[in-house]
C-alpha cells in the first residue's frame, strides 16, 4: 500500500497526490472506491444547482486534469492503477448524476448504479483500464458513470410514464 507522503516528493507531487486522493480520503482501509464515490457525490451537490452546462463542463476538466494527476500519482508509486486514487470515482460520480432531477431517491439510486457498474465493470469498462496510464484509471469510471446515468433516467422516465 502507498503512504500518503515518502522522501523526495516535490510540491507538485504532494498536491497531486492530495488531489487524486481527494484530500487522502482514498487512503480509507474500508472500500476506498466507495469512499471516492461518496466524496463525489457530496462534492456535485453545489454543482446540481447550476446552470446546465456547468456540471458537465465541470466533470469534463476534472478528467482532464485526473487523467494528468493520476499518469503522475501512478508513477512515483510504481502502481498501475492505486486503490488510493479516486479522482476516478469522483468523476464518474459527477457523471452518473449529470443532469438528473435533484431528489435524493435518483442520487441515491445514481450512487448505487454507479457503484454496481464500477465493480462488475462491463464492456467497454473492463477494456479501458488497459488504457495507458491515467487514461485507464480514468475512463472505465467515465463508463461506469455513464451506464449509471443511463439506468437512472431510465428510472426517471418510467417514473413519469407511470405517474402521468
């Protein structure tokens, strides 16, 4: 298991390092992923209130920049894909609820979608974590939190047909 710091890390690192473990909560013994989630998931709560765009535009320079943070975080551990790091999480979080109605039962439901697809990973999920670097910590969450996304306004859907 990584430590949160080791001799030798610059500045830049240590930020990184805070970053890609969303200030260390990725260093929890208990399902650090699930952690991650969480921490996403109260992280989107401002930005549920924005204008439209903002979530989106949001979650898509959070990848940007996990996609940079991890590749970096990944190598000064010599570690593939460290359970430590969320930042995966908390953007595939982000995108589960993107544009979902502000009710705790969809969130909730986002959450646990999002948490299904992350574990049992299905295509194209499992293929992209042989992405290079931060590229694969990144995207099989980008995934994840799409198939979660889908799902839950498939429930949202219904629920209107139903209820109409």
């Amino acid at each position: 298991m990584q430590t949160v710091l080791t001799k030798g890390e610059s500045f830049l690192d240590r930020v990184l390092i805070l970053f890609v473990t969303a200030g260390y909560a990725g260093f929890s013994r208990l399902a650090p992923g699930t952690v991650g989630s969480l921490v996403g998931l109260l992280l989107y709560l401002p930005l549920a209130s924005s204008p439209a765009l903002v979530p989106p535009l949001a979650a898509v320079a959070m990848f940007f920049l996990g996609v940079f943070a991890s590749s970096h975080v990944a190598n000064i551990w010599r570690v593939k894909d460290p359970q430590a790091i969320v930042i995966d999480e908390i953007v595939g979080m982000w995108i589960a609820l993107l544009w979902l109605p502000f009710e705790m039962v969809y969130f909730a439901g986002a959450f646990l979608a999002f948490r299904l697809f992350d574990i049992f990973k299905p295509f194209p999920a499992r293929q992209a974590e042989g992405l290079p670097a931060g590229w694969g910590i990144m995207v099989d969450d980008v995934v994840a939190g799409v198939y979660a996304n889908l799902a839950i306004h498939g429930l949202v859907y219904l629920r209107w047909f139903f209820t109409s």
